[in-house]
C-alpha cells in the first residue's frame, strides 16, 4: 500500500516528465543502495542484507527484467511499474522513488526540519511508553540513560541486542500485541523495503506519535500522513556521485552523513 500508493503519487507529480528519466547509475551496497537518474538526482536507501542472504534461490534475487536488460539506462517509468515481487526488484523501485521524491520533498511543500535526528524531535519525559520497530543502537543509548522508561524493541533478530538490553525485548511475531499500547511508535524505515510498513502501521494507535526513521524512508510523506504517520525522518543526498563512489566501498550511514547526505525530517502538521 505505502509503496505502491507512493508510487502512483509520484506518476501524476512528474506528468510525462517521467518518460525522459533513467537510472544513470546504481551501487548495491552492504549497507545501503543508491541511484543517481539521469536528471541529476540521489536516492538511497537501506540494503536488507539479512534477508537478500536469507532467500538466495534465483527469483527471490530476480529483478522483473529480461537478463540482458541492465539497470543502468532503464527508464524509472518501468521501474515503478514493477510490482516488486522479489526482495531486489523492491529495493530497485524503492531507491529509485526516493530520487524522484526529492525533487518534491522541499519547505514549499512541507514543514522539514534539517540536520536533526528523529529523537530530537522527541520530548522524551511526555513519549509514555515507546516500542521501536528495530534495534537502533544510537536510540538504545539515549533510551537506556533514562530511569524507568517504558520500552520494547520489537527486532526479528535478538543476537542485536546485548546484555541488559534484552529486557527489552519483544520478538517481531508479537509487534500486533504490543504497539497498539505505545504512545510513540519509532519504525525502522527497513519495514518499507522488506514490505512490513503497512501491517506495522495498522498495529499503531490513533493519537500516537508515530515516526517512521532511517534514509530509506525518504519517499514522499504524504501516503505515510494518511497512516497515523507524524514524522518521516529520511535522507536528502546533496552530492549523488560522492554518495554511490562511498556505497560503493562499503561505507555506512555515519560517514555518508558527514560529507554528502543531509538528515531531513518530514514532520506532519
């Protein structure tokens, strides 16, 4: 729903503009992948390494495409109207509408609050109790200094999680049990590329802070809005080419932050 959704939206903002893009290059990284179009715009978005290696037979690594026919040049036309049936072809489609997007996602349009991580926007002694969808260590940290704060992660792999930090623990299987409890919901914008973002979402109760967080959630909001989204807290990438020469040596987010992606917060109003 949110991709596909998203994805229509995307149609009708470009008009026949969209006929003229393609991809110019594309880097699958380990960590995160990244698109630069031929009209000079970046995408990335996370690289779901886990689940790329835990589904390695031929058609879940398939993109819908003739074998022949490489990414490089394809027209992003024929790339959203992909279904994305496989793990792949879904990260392609998602990077790809992350490009597209921000040349849309600007402070005309919505109300973006740059160079802040999605806690900074968090009064954390008002958040009540707070599941996160996703073990994010530099949230762990900040969540852990607290005295009684009431959390769970709900993470599909506990091994990410050391020590102590397994009382807080809730096995992904019982997400539908716990957010509809939380007051602010933080999701890992990997939900949007292996496709889970629209069960998590339904799980979320009305009135709760709900952000969605990590450069893959850099699509245009407005789908995000319509489900209980507050806050889509992506990625804007100011230099395209230094971005995938980077993906392309391994690097992470923290050093792609320093030198040519921007944080960027969507925020509902």
């Amino acid at each position: 729903m949110i991709i596909d959704e998203t994805a229509s939206l995307l149609r009708v903002l470009w008009g026949d503009r969209i006929n003229e893009i393609t991809i110019e290059r594309i880097v699958i990284g380990i960590f995160f992948t990244g698109v630069k179009l031929s009209d000079g715009s970046g995408g990335v978005a996370y690289t779901p390494s886990a689940d790329l290696h835990d589904f390695t037979c031929c058609h879940s690594m398939a993109i819908e495409r003739p074998a022949s026919v490489p990414l490089k040049g394809m027209a992003v036309r024929e790339v959203l109207e992909q279904p994305g049936q496989s793990i792949l072809s879904n990260l392609v489609k998602l990077v790809v509408m992350n490009a597209l997007s921000s040349k849309f996602i600007t402070t005309d349009r919505y109300h973006i609050v740059y160079d802040a991580d999605a806690l900074d926007l968090v009064d954390l002694k008002e958040a009540g109790r707070i599941g996160m969808v996703g073990a994010f260590i530099p949230f762990l940290k900040q969540f852990k200094a607290i005295p009684g704060i009431d959390l769970a992660i709900i993470e599909k792999r506990p091994d990410t999680l050391r020590g102590d930090e397994m009382r807080f623990f809730v096995p992904a299987e019982k997400a539908a049990d716990v957010l509809p409890a939380c007051d602010t919901a933080i999701i890992t914008g990997a939900s949007i590329a292996n496709r889970t973002i629209d069960e998590l979402l339904k799980y979320t109760k009305p009135g709760a802070r709900v952000i969605v967080t990590g450069p893959t959630a850099s699509i245009l909001p407005d789908v995000f809005f319509e489900n209980n989204v507050t806050a889509a807290c992506g990625a804007c990438v100011t230099k395209p080419d230094m971005a995938l020469d980077m993906l392309a040596e391994g690097v992470g987010a923290f050093h792609l932050f320093d030198t040519c992606v921007r944080k960027m917060n969507v925020l509902k109003d």
